[in-house]
C-alpha cells in the first residue's frame, strides 16, 4: 500500500513525458498512457514505469487502462489533449473541432470516469491540464478556446460533485509553452507556421515548467486544493498581447 501510483495521458511527449519523468523522481510508479507505443515504451524503461497503449476516444482502451492501474490511484494527470487548426469561424473545418472535442472533452471525460474509484481509495488528485485558451477568445481560436473552457468547467464541476469526498480536484493552466510537437500538430506539420508561434519570443515555457508544477500540486498535502494555477512566460502578458524581439 507504500507504492504511490500515477497515471499520465498523452505522455508520448511534450508536458505529458515530462510530467512522467517528474512524477517517477518523486517515487511514484508512472502508467504512461498515449497512442504511440514506441515512445510510451521507451519512457517506460527510462523512468521505471508502465506503458499502456491508450487512445482516450476509445472506450476500451480507457477501460483497459483502468484495469491496468488496478484498485487505487494517487495522480491522474489529464494531459492528453491539442489544438487542430486556426482557422476562423467562417472557414473552420467542422471535422478539426469534432476531434478537438473528443480529444479534450470526451477523453477526458472518459478516463476521469474510468480511474474515480481507484483516485478516491488512494484519497487521490485529478490535475487537470487545460489552457490559457480558456482564459479569454483570441482570432483563430474558437474550437480550442471552446474545448479548454469545457475542459475547465469540467474540472469545475467535479470538483463541486465530490465535495466532502477524499478526492482533489487541480487544474493547471498553461499559456504558451514550446514543445516539439503541439503548434506542428495545429498546423498539420507545417514547420514554417510552427515556428512563427515562438518567433522572437523571449523564453516561451518548456514541458518541464509546467511538469515542475505538476510535481508541486501532487505532492502537496490531501487536504491542499490548487484550484487553478495559471501559468505564463513573463513575455506573455495575456494571450493577444506576446512581446516579441524586432
């Protein structure tokens, strides 16, 4: 019953992998859970986890998930997630923000179900990765705005639904964070648009600032709820307003 167990989605890459590898240095056994086994598998060895091939639009994967984990759970990082095109409402594909929803809204909703009762025998923590895209509308960002703030008011929701019960509810919100693979998947693998998000930007966050905050809000005490964390690089005042290098 020593033995702290976590599970992370999307932990492929990005805040997914690293929030793993924080987790695992704190001593907690890491159910690594995404699509791409290779990758899964290979963190698995690094870290001394467990790789569990799960697409959370699937419902038996989910449950295959679950049943790995077992009976408790002390962390469930809901991480896995992203953005599908920028495209303004007039010529937005119908298609790209279907998959954001399923992705971010359904998924999570589907894991968050599946793992409840093992989080709640540990008197366990649900930390929720959302978005600053949840915080304002911007150009462009309609689906995704829309698909974090559900993802919010979920987390929300919840929150209020199992008050008096030994479950935390935690959100972390981050603001623009650069990783190998998040804008490259917006943009459908054009490197030239990926690039331009981060262009002259001094300092965007890394997979490992917001990793290092997943770390802090697990191993605070049961009784400490981080409600919402917003987290930003100083050259993002908000989400229209970046200073970038001339």
């Amino acid at each position: 019953m020593s033995e702290r167990i976590a599970v992370v989605t999307g932990a492929s890459s990005g805040i997914g992998a690293a929030s793993a590898r924080a987790l695992a240095k704190e001593g907690y056994t890491v159910f690594c859970a995404a699509r791409r086994f290779d990758r899964l598998s290979a963190l698995a060895t690094e870290i001394g986890g467990v790789a569990v091939v799960c697409d959370t639009t699937d419902a038996d994967q989910v449950a295959a998930l679950a049943a790995a984990v077992g009976p408790r759970c002390d962390v469930v990082v809901n991480n896995a997630g992203g953005a599908v095109g920028q495209d303004p409402l007039e010529t937005a594909d119908v298609a790209d923000w279907e998959r954001m929803y399923q992705i971010n809204v359904a998924g999570t909703l589907r894991v968050t179900q599946a793992l409840l009762p093992a989080v709640e025998a540990a008197h366990g923590a649900f930390i929720f990765i959302t978005s600053t895209a949840a915080e304002t509308a911007y150009e462009g960002g309609g689906g995704y705005c829309g698909v974090k703030s559900a993802e919010r008011y979920m987390a929300g929701s919840l929150r209020l639904e199992l008050a008096g019960r030994p479950v935390r509810v935690c959100e972390i919100s981050p603001g623009m964070v650069h990783t190998d693979e998040f804008s490259l998947v917006r943009f459908a693998g054009d490197q030239t648009k990926a690039d331009e998000v981060y262009a002259g930007v001094d300092h965007p966050l890394v997979a490992g600032d917001i990793a290092e905050a997943v770390r802090w809000t697990a191993t605070l005490p049961e009784y400490v709820n981080i409600d919402r964390l917003v987290i930003r690089p100083r050259a993002q005042a908000a989400n229209w307003k970046v200073a970038r290098a001339n």
